[in-house]
C-alpha cells in the first residue's frame, strides 16, 4: 500500500473514531474514493449494498465537511464527506 494511501485510510479512520454515529466501525475495512471535481470523499463499509437513504449528521468529528451518511434498509453502508480535502492525493 502507497504511503500516500495509508495516509489517507489513517485519516478516515480517525474520522471515524470521532464521530459517535461511526465509531463501531473504526475497525471494518472499507472502500474510498475521492471526487477531485465535487471534492467529496466517499467511504463505503459494505458495497454490496447500494444505500436507498442518506441523512446530514450534526457531529462530524474531525471531518473538515458536512458528513453525509449513507444506509440501506436501514443499515449504515458508508459516508460522504462534503467539500472535504480528506482523500485528495498529494
């Protein structure tokens, strides 16, 4: 794994960790990948699933954006990071 890429999943997790509505997935692998043209940083736990919901979060840790979460059948799959540097490659 690139160090650039490590770097980033380090964030993600940390990010993670402080928001209280993602904390039990602080240690679930996930997916990212990051939109340079809207800079939204999208993380997805589980893409077997496609999210059929999406709530703003008022607690958004340490993401420097709005947090967007993302569920299906009411399960959590993953977030978004709005107008977020978090994921940009150096």
């Amino acid at each position: 794994m690139p160090d650039d890429e490590l770097h980033i999943r380090e964030k993600i997790r940390s990010v993670i960790r402080s928001i209280p509505a993602l904390v039990q997935f602080q240690f679930h692998d996930f997916e990212f990948l990051y939109d340079g043209d809207e800079q939204i940083l999208h993380v997805v736990f589980n893409p077997e699933y496609d999210a059929d919901d999406s709530v703003f979060l008022e607690e958004f840790g340490e993401a420097d954006g709005n947090v967007l979460l993302h569920t299906a059948k009411g399960i959590v799959v993953g977030f978004s990071i709005l107008d977020t540097q978090i994921g940009r490659p150096n």
